[in-house]
C-alpha cells in the first residue's frame, strides 16, 4: 500500500510539473512569435518591408515552433528533475535559461540587421583580434538601440513572471508535447515542408529563427558529419552535359593522391586576340573593389546602375557580366584570384603559417623579374592577408601602418576606424610608384575599404546628394526612393568609390607608364548589407580588363570566376613574353572564358563564409545546400526538380571536397621540386 502510494504521488507530481513545463513553454512560444514581429517590424523600418507579409510572418512563426519543438524534449527532462526536487527552483531556472535565450535571439536579430545575413558557425573562423575589429566596425551599441534591448529584457522577465500563472494546460496536452518534441527527432520536417521559397533571399533569411540557425550551424561545426564521398558511383561524371550549352572542361590530373590539384597546364590563351602587340611586358594593375556587386553595377543592374564611370569603362573594356567571386567575404579573394588555391577548412588564409607551400601570380611573376606590391587602406594582418602576401614574397606590402602623415583615413565611429580612404589610398599608390615608362615590369594589387559597414565617409552630404540625383537620373518614383533611402549609407559609399576611380584613372592617364599597363578591375564579393535577390547574387560581381593596350573591346555573358585569372594572365604573358612557368600547376580555375553567349563550361565550388562552404556551380546549374538552382544570362536561378542533374553536382561538389580535406589535413599543393625552382623565397 505504501509503495502504491508513492507511486501516486510520483504521477500527481509528474502531471503537476508536466503542465507547469507546458505554461512556462506556450510563454516562451509566445515570446518567440513576438521577437519575430519585432524582428519583422526592426528590418522594415532600418531596410525594407518584405513583399508578401502575412506569408513571410507565416513563415517566422512556423520556425519558431520548429526550434521551440526541437529542444523541448530536453527542457522537459531537466525541468521535471529539478521540478521533483523544487518547485521553486524548476521555475526559476528555466526563467534563467530561457530569458538568456531570448537575449541571444535578440542579439542574433541585431546582427541580422545590420549584415543581412544569419550569424552561423562563421563565427568559430575569425580570431579574437578579427572579431574585436569586426564589431568595432559595426558601431557597436547605441544608447536608443541599448533602452530598446532593455525594455524587450524587462518585457521578457514580466512575461514569464506574471503570464505564466494566467495560462491553463490540460495535464493530457501537457504530456503530448513533450511526446511531439522526441518525434520530431527522427522526422524529417524540412522534407515535408521545405524551404522559404519566397520573393528574395532576404526575405528567406528573414524568416528564419536566428537562433536555431546559430545553434544548429555551431553544432555542425564542431561535430562535423563524416560522410564518405563516393566518386565511383554511377551518378558522378568529371564532365557535364546534361542541360548545357557546352561540355564543361575537366582536368588531366597527375597525381590526385599525392597532390590532389596538379594538373597538366592546359590554359587557353585568351587575352591576346585582344591587345596590341608590345615588345617589354606589361606592368599588371589589379583592383579590388570591396563589396562591389554587379546587382548595382553597369547596365542591367537589378537594383539600378550606381556606379556611373565603371559603367562608361566596361564600354572601352573586356567586361564579364556575369562574373563571379569564388567567396562571400574578403578572406578568400587573395588567395582565390592571385592563386586559384583550394579553400581548406577556414579559408587557405586561415591556415597562418600553415599554409602549404604553393605557386601564385605573385611569385611567378616576380620569379620572371616582376617588381610586386599591395597596397590597402586597413590593417593587411586582417583576415591572415599578411601572411599569405609574405608567403609569397611580395616586394612591398603597404597598409595603414605605412601611409606618411597628410594622408586622411576614413571617419571614426565609435573610436574605430577601417583606415585610409579609397581616393586617399589610391593617391598613395600613385605617389609611391614611379611613373617611368622604362622600369622593371610591376605587379600592383589594390584592395579598397570604404564600401564596407559601417559605410561613413569623409564628405559624406555631398555623396547622399549624388545618391539622391542618381535615383532621379534613373526615374524612381518616390515607393522606390523611399526604400533605398533605408540603405543611403551604402549607396554614397559606392557613388564615392566609383568616383574616386574616376579620379585614380585621370591621373594614371597623365604618367608615362599609362600605355603599357593592364587594369583588371572587380569585387571581393558581392555586398551584403543591401538585401540579395537570391544565392548566386551574393557572389555575383563584375570582370573588367582596361588597358591602352586593348585593340578592341567586348562584352561576354560566359561564365567564369577569381580561379580564372591568374591562369589567363600567365597564359597571355608566356605566350608573348616568353615568361617561364611550369608545365604543371595546380589552378583550380581554367582561364577567362570570352564568349559573348550564356554559357559555363567550368565548375566551381565557392565558400560563402569561413565555415559554410555551399555552394557549386556547373554548367547552368547551381547547388546551394541541398537545393538544385538553374541559372539564366542574367543570373535570376529557379529552383528545379533534376535528380540527374543534382546528383552530378553533388558527387562533383564532394569529390572537390574530399581533395580539399587532404589539404586541411597536411597535403601538399605542389611538388617541392617546382616550389624550389619557382619560389622567390627560397632564393633569397
């Protein structure tokens, strides 16, 4: 009888602490569901409302109770222990843990806002002294910013102090969710209901719950999966076919298990047909535009053409439209467009001193009597840039540490500041190198800084003002302005940088070395912090060859990427110069394509972030996840239903992948003979 008794006690009690759970849950949904709208209401005054409203909170609150159901089972277990233990303190733990919670989701939103893009495990590939610079930039915390975040806090706490009591559970219902929560372990849920289809990828990335994107992406990133790759299955093929307008090329690999990327050097040369022959080499200028997207840039720019003068130079250039960066982010456009490297884990510039030893454009070239230098407005240690330049032996690397006084730097938010101006450190690097028309051959990179956030510039009111008669000179109606309005920042810090080249141009036309020079000028990648349309777009960019040199001009709807550079370089200068270079390499790119139709006769896997590697276009199609995209000459991608074609890509994009593990895990790039042959460093 005794033990009967217990035995009811125990269930009174389960039941008692099951519907306390259930009405400290349904709270803790209910706040969800209003971050969301607070969320929604925050984006739609800072950026833009997204189309669609009811769907898009549909959506939000369908993710919310995907990750309130996920974790549920777990919370449920903890409470009901502690909950046996005391009441009080089931309670109050779970008001802890929970308002936490609710605070992460807040943060996560806040970030969300101003990068437009979800905090996942990209987190984890930054150092701390990136991570403090990052944050620096953003501004920090404003006071208004700072009292909202309180009162939501305080609004949190109130919630679960005084509505918890008011809510009333049956002890059956009570019991069933946590029961729903552990089914939800072995179900497939987003099989069944899918992905956000919606109007943008903003609106996409929108209605997912911050924190269950963060959670789920830190997990993933410490406990990766371990799938083994089969490139012998039936569904992988190294050409593709299928759907499009041309085969696409594969390599002559020598040896994939020793080194997984030496090739047999195969590079077209395409550049020639274009350019005046000259007796000395050409001196090579590389600019590198921060965040310059071809969803703002020249003709046909979905969101309106607001760089007026490298429009006007795209029509006296080579210029790709449909170009594409081979990263989300800065950290991978140096060793991407100068070496068509692999990424390894976090980005090859995360590897440090690490790095494996490999070949570039930087050391072939100086290896063939190249004078070579970078030139950026920040701080070059940023992102490991420093490392990988040193690596590579470059004659002059010049950053904010190297600027003389007189030189202004951009204005200072919060005590931080990126460093020097575009049109400032465009006027250093002309200042610096001499203008003789006879010197020794120059290789010159330049990376600018001021189109990134938090996007303040010296003289800020007379670009708003630009951005203001742009919008008339483009015929918005007052909708439209208002809406970019929301992004006003943005759009004056890229009317001044295409200013600034314009001025960087008129001068460089003035020196003596002008007309043996060759300009190639595109983004790092495309900006995020102006809402993208869709996938693709965040890597979408423009390609632009200028020189004096050029005989003729041509614009191409081919496809190629930053892989495709240094091996169209190298091969146009060893084909008129007699420059030497190796016989094998390991490019991951096959040089320019300069078709003027639509088509992509590559493959390329890209890395969006340091740790969300996603992305593989082939053919016409592109892979994102576990989604098929096909894309169009203008770069708009639907998704598509193509078993065929998602499995070769997939196998395509793995078979990339585990070449690109033997890197993570200490494999070799080149062989050491050709490092010692070819290698500035070693002969020093």
């Amino acid at each position: 009888m005794k033990n009967k008794a217990i035995h009811s006690d125990n269930l009174k009690k389960l039941y008692s602490a099951s519907q306390a759970f259930a009405k400290v849950m349904i709270v803790w949904l209910g706040i969800l569901f209003l971050l969301s709208l607070l969320e929604l209401i925050l984006n739609g005054i800072t950026r833009q409302m997204p189309q669609h409203l009811f769907t898009v909170i549909g959506w939000s609150w369908l993710m919310d109770i995907i990750f309130w159901l996920k974790w549920l089972w777990l919370e449920y277990l903890i409470f009901v222990l502690i909950y046996f233990y005391s009441q009080k303190a089931a309670y109050t733990s779970s008001y802890v843990v929970l308002t936490i919670l609710a605070i992460a989701q807040l943060i996560l939103i806040g970030y969300f806002n101003t990068s437009l893009v979800p905090l996942g495990g990209d987190l984890y590939g930054y150092s701390i002294a990136d991570i403090k610079q990052t944050i620096g930039a953003s501004g920090g915390l404003s006071i208004g910013i700072s009292i909202g975040f309180l009162i939501v806090v305080i609004g949190v706490i109130a919630a679960f102090r005084f509505l918890t009591k008011k809510v009333n559970v049956g002890s059956k219902v009570a019991l069933a969710l946590p029961i729903l929560s552990v089914l939800l372990l072995f179900i497939p849920v987003n099989s069944f209901i899918g992905l956000p289809n919606l109007d943008s990828d903003f609106s996409n990335n929108l209605v997912v719950n911050k924190s269950d994107y963060f959670f789920t992406a830190s997990y993933d990133h410490f406990f990766p999966a371990n799938d083994e790759i089969d490139i012998y299955a039936d569904n992988y093929i190294g050409d593709y076919e299928e759907g499009n307008t041309s085969k696409v090329a594969s390599f002559n690999y020598i040896d994939e298990n020793e080194y997984p990327f030496l090739h047999t050097d195969e590079t077209p040369d395409v550049l020639t047909p274009f350019l005046k022959p000259n007796v000395k080499p050409p001196h090579i200028v590389i600019l590198l535009v921060e965040g310059l997207g071809r969803a703002f840039t020249n003709e046909g720019a979905y969101l309106g053409n607001f760089t007026p003068f490298i429009d006007s130079l795209s029509g006296k250039s080579l210029y790709w439209k449909n170009f594409l960066s081979e990263g989300g982010r800065t950290f991978a456009v140096l060793p991407s467009l100068m070496g068509s490297l692999p990424f390894s884990k976090n980005g090859f510039l995360e590897m440090g001193n690490q790095m494996p030893d490999h070949l570039s454009l930087y050391s072939l070239l100086k290896h063939n009597g190249y004078h070579t230098s970078f030139y950026y407005g920040g701080d070059s240690k940023f992102d490991n840039m420093n490392a990988f330049l040193k690596r590579n032996a470059v004659d002059e690397i010049n950053d904010e540490f190297t600027f003389p006084s007189g030189y202004q730097k951009l204005p200072a938010h919060n005590g931080f500041t990126w460093g020097y101006t575009d049109d400032q450190l465009f006027n250093y690097y002309l200042n610096t190198r001499r203008a003789v028309a006879e010197k020794a051959p120059e290789l010159n990179v330049i990376l600018t800084v001021a189109t990134h956030n938090p996007f303040f510039i010296n003289n800020q009111e007379k670009y708003l003002k630009l951005f203001e008669q742009r919008m008339d000179q483009l015929k918005f109606d007052d909708s439209k302005k208002s809406d970019y309005r929301n992004y006003k920042l943005q759009y004056s810090s890229i009317m001044y940088t295409d200013e600034s080249l314009r001025n960087f141009f008129a001068k460089y036309q003035k020196r003596n070395d002008y007309a043996n020079t060759i300009f190639f000028i595109t983004g790092d990648h495309r900006m995020p912090e102006i809402p993208m349309s869709n996938k693709i777009d965040r890597y979408h960019v423009p390609l632009i060859i200028y020189s004096p040199m050029l005989k003729r001009t041509a614009q191409m709807e081919s496809i190629s990427t930053h892989f495709d550079i240094t091996p169209s370089i190298l091969a146009y200068l060893k084909k008129n110069f007699a420059i030497k270079t190796p016989s094998v390499v390991s490019w991951l790119g096959q040089g320019l394509d300069t078709a003027r139709n639509f088509r992509n006769v590559h493959s390329y896997p890209m890395i969006q972030t340091k740790t969300d590697m996603l992305d593989f276009v082939m053919g016409e199609y592109h892979l994102n996840g576990n989604t098929l995209f096909k894309l169009n000459n203008a770069m708009e991608e639907v998704s598509v239903q193509d078993e065929a074609a998602y499995n070769q890509l997939k196998n395509a994009f793995d078979n990339f992948k585990k070449k690109n593990a033997k890197i993570v895990n200490g494999g070799k790039i080149v062989p050491d003979s050709l490092i010692k042959k070819y290698s500035p460093v070693l002969k020093q």
